[in-house]
C-alpha cells in the first residue's frame, strides 16, 4: 500500500473534495455552490483539494456513482480525507453508508463536512455524524414513500410513472419543465394528463411492431426508422437497445410497465418482475398483435444469435440425431449450402458424415407440416374450449384495482386525521393489499401470451406451404420458426437416413430421407 499522505511542507492536509447534485428538486444545490463551501472550509482548516469529483444529478440511496472513485482515491493514498458540502452528499443508504466509512477508517482516512462543525474523531462527534447520516436516510426513506405514492395515484388513473413523452404519442395536459430539460410539469390549460395517438408517429410505431412480428430484426427496424428520419423522443437516433426497450412496454398496445408493487425487492429500476396494466391512452396495434409480438420476442431469446440473422428456414432448429450437435449448412459439389452437416464432424472429426440434402430436408418439413394441418382439421373435437379465464374482462379487475388503490388513499388519509385507530389502520389495509395483490395477479396472468391451440396453426401451414416459392428468406426462417421446434437427422449409412421432427406445440413424426 503507498504511504499514507501527511501534511506538506506547507503544513496542508491533502483532501478529495466531492460534489452530488440530488435528484430531489428541493435539495439540486449547485456544484459552484457546493464547491464554494468546501474550498472556504479547506482553507480555514490547514487542507488543500487535490482534485474534485463530481456526481450530477446522482442519487444518494445507493453508491453506484462517481463518491467511489474518491474512496479508491483515499485508500490509494492520494488523499486523507474526504470534504463534501454536508454529510448527506455521502450518501443516503444506511448499509453504504456504513461500509464505505468503515474502507476510510480502515486506512486512515476521515469523511469531513464543509457546513457541519464536528469533529468526527471524537465519540460524541461520531453520535452526531451518525445521527446527521440518519436524518439523511430517513428523508430518502420519506422520499421514496412519496414518489411510490405518486406513481402508485397515476397508475390508477391509467398513466406511465413519469409523465414524458412517449414514441407514438402527444403529450396532453403538460409542458417541458424550464429548469429541468428532460422532465414535464403539469398545464391545467392544456385539459388533463393524456396521451393522445400522434398522426405522424403512431402508424410508425405500429409498423415497426409489424415488421418486427414478420420477421425483421432490431437491427433492421431500426435501419430502417432512422432512414426515414424518426426519430426517439430524445431527438436522437434509434439503438437496437432503446427501440426494443421501448416496444418491450406495449405502450402502444395499450398497456404501461410497472414493477410490481407486491414485489418488496426494493430495488425496482433493477427487478424484472414486472406486470404490465391497462392504460388510459388508446393502442395503436391490437391485442392480437401484441401477442404474436411477444412470442416472437420470447423466441429470438431462445435463439442463439448467430441464428437469429441466418437465411437458411431450419438453421438453430436442425440437430444430428446422434451426437445432438448442431446442424449447419455447406457446400457440395460447388453448390453453396447444399447440405446440412453434423458440427461436431466438420469441426473437430468426431461423430460422423451425418450429411442430408438441404433442399429434400425441407421439403420433407413441408410435407409433414401439410399433413399435419390435414390431421388437426380431420379431427374439429380436439379443438380446446375457451379457457374461463379467458372470458374474463381485463379491463374489470383492473377498474376493482384502481378502486382499491383509491380506498387505500383514503385509508391513509383518515390515520392522518386520526378518524381512525391505528390497529384498524393496519388490519384493513392489510386486507386491501392482499386484495389487491390476488387481483394484479390475475392480470398478469391473462395478459402473459397465452398457449395456441394446434388448430391456431392451421392458418400459419397452409399459407407457408402455399406460398413458399415466393416468400423471402427471412420469412420462410420465422413461419419455420413458429412451427417447428426441432428437426434430428439420423443416418447409418451412406443409403440409410430419416428425420424426427417435433412441432411446437408437441407432435413428433419420423420419416425417411
């Protein structure tokens, strides 16, 4: 470890000074401020700012953020001390706050604030450190509760957790707010908070869930967006990230994303448990659309991503039978991809010469596909009846949990005003939530993409094998896709091979090559 700083010759104690600009509209004191206070209290107190580092608008409930490089800083040796405006620039977490005092302390180092007088070193400065570190936790605790209620009163009405602008979508009843560029404040005048369906980027946001769900990939919507100059609420160009970010909501279905409230991680902006509830704004695709979105969705994450830009139709979806390696295309007799080959034989010599004919491969897929539609039409009782959750209206469970959200407000509201007891309190609110939880999973439930039926495939065969010929490479790979799940080639010999083929929705059949 390097040597622990002393004071210069000059007699002045080396110190990182650290600046955080908070979230939190009340608390944004300016980092000139913040820097003023530090650099006066440094030079009445013997020390002298080695460098700066600066967190702009950064939270302080955790310590993901730049205070961890002046920590590094300290224990390296640079510095001895830390010097922030107040102590609650350190941070707003309980735990953090104590571990990252505790790698101070254990070299040495010491956490000074410019504002506060206290000596830290003493025990009686350390209760009142320790102390001021709790009020500050306590008010990002405070904080947290009323941003959850806030977002907790807009999902009742149908509304996303923040009020921005949305890709597809005008913002109604809000206006940019002047001292902060990337938030809103309200506008009485414009009429109450709506999104209303803009005419020139809602049918692009539902052609890009189009596109997507026939088969295109991110890389080609989003080409494809920024050519005819969309771009995202920003003002920036599109990233595959953000674009697929951003149809993942199903804003434009209708829905807003939320983490669930019944989750109790408390880290919401990391947890994926998410639930997605019916929206106040119109959706500019249908539900059906939505759900052929999410399959597809669900079925590139499956997908190997070298397989996700093949043109071949059975690429990712072809295994030899013997050694469960894949299968992939090669060049025979000067006909490029002509054949599937076992991997495992053409890259390391091991299993075997599993080669087929590409092209009598997928004919025979076809063909059994065929006489697949003909055996579920042959047999109109094998058709499931509706699921009675299915029948169940959506928009109904979630209207009983916007109401329970208004009598959990008005519960609250009356311990406030001491109408009620607090053992009362408790006991119905506990009630409310159980309430509520039952019913938010219940729309999870229905809205998560929901099993087909082999009659629903129907439909898709019959236009595959119909229109084969004709379709492109890339649609040919996505109906190929929503139908077969898996294809294993065997063979014995150079005359002896048959396929196994399994369809998504569970039937097997073999058959001769």
């Amino acid at each position: 470890m390097p040597p622990r700083p002393s004071p210069d010759s000059d007699g002045l104690i080396p110190v990182i000074g650290y600046v955080r600009v908070s979230m939190l509209k009340e608390e944004q004191i300016s980092p000139e401020i913040q820097k003023a206070a530090v650099t006066n209290w440094a030079q009445r107190n013997g020390r002298k700012i080695v460098r700066w580092v600066i967190d702009l608008d950064a939270t302080g409930r955790n310590f993901h953020r730049k205070i961890m490089e002046a920590i590094a800083g300290v224990e390296a040796g640079e510095a001895k001390e830390i010097a922030a405006w107040k102590y609650n620039r350190f941070g707003r977490n309980r735990t953090g706050n104590a571990i990252n005092l505790a790698r101070l302390h254990n070299v040495g180092g010491e956490l000074q604030s410019a504002t506060e007088d206290i000596d830290a070193t003493t025990a009686i400065g350390k209760l009142q450190r320790g102390m001021l570190l709790e009020f500050a936790a306590f008010e990002s605790d405070r904080a947290g509760e009323q941003w959850a209620e806030a977002h907790q009163y807009r999902r009742s009405r149908g509304l996303p957790s923040h009020g921005r602008a949305r890709f597809g979508y005008v913002l109604r009843g809000r206006i940019p707010d002047p001292l902060q560029p990337h938030r809103t404040i309200r506008a009485p005048q414009d009429g109450p908070e709506r999104y209303e369906i803009d005419p020139r980027t809602g049918p692009v946001l539902a052609e890009l869930y189009r596109r997507y769900t026939a088969g295109e990939g991110a890389r080609q919507l989003v080409a494809w967006a920024n050519a005819a100059g969309v771009a995202s609420t920003q003002g920036r160009p599109w990233s595959t990230s953000t674009l697929l970010r951003y149809l993942d909501t199903g804003f434009g279905a209708g829905l807003i994303k939320t983490h669930d409230p019944q989750c109790g991680c408390g880290n919401a902006a990391r947890c994926r448990r998410i639930i997605h509830l019916k929206g106040a704004h119109e959706p500019v695709i249908t539900e059906e659309e939505w759900q052929a979105y999410r399959r597809r969705r669900e079925r590139v994450a499956k997908t190997a991503p070298r397989a996700r830009v093949t043109v071949y139709p059975l690429t990712g979806r072809i295994w030899c039978g013997h050694c469960r390696a894949t299968m992939t295309v090669g060049e025979h007799k000067g006909v490029k991809a002509a054949r599937y080959n076992c991997s495992a034989y053409m890259r390391k010599g091991q299993c075997g010469s599993r080669s087929v004919q590409r092209a009598r491969v997928e004919e025979l897929v076809l063909g059994v596909l065929a006489q697949w539609a003909e055996d579920i039409e042959a047999d109109p009782g094998s058709a499931p009846a509706p699921a009675l959750e299915a029948q169940i209206d959506v928009s109904g469970l979630e209207g009983q949990i916007r109401r329970l959200d208004a009598a959990l407000d008005r519960l609250t509201r009356q311990l406030a005003l001491e109408l009620v007891p607090e053992d009362t309190y408790k006991r119905t609110r506990d009630d409310l939530l159980a309430e509520r939880a039952e019913l938010v999973a219940q729309v999870d439930e229905l809205q998560r993409p929901a099993p087909r039926s082999r009659h629903a495939y129907v439909p898709v065969i019959q236009a595959l094998v119909a229109e084969w010929p004709t379709l492109r490479p890339v649609r040919r790979r996505e109906l190929m896709a929503e139908l077969i799940d898996s294809v294993h080639v065997f063979r014995t010999d150079p005359r002896t091979a048959w396929l196994e083929i399994t369809s998504t929705w569970g039937d097997k059949r073999q058959v001769s090559v």
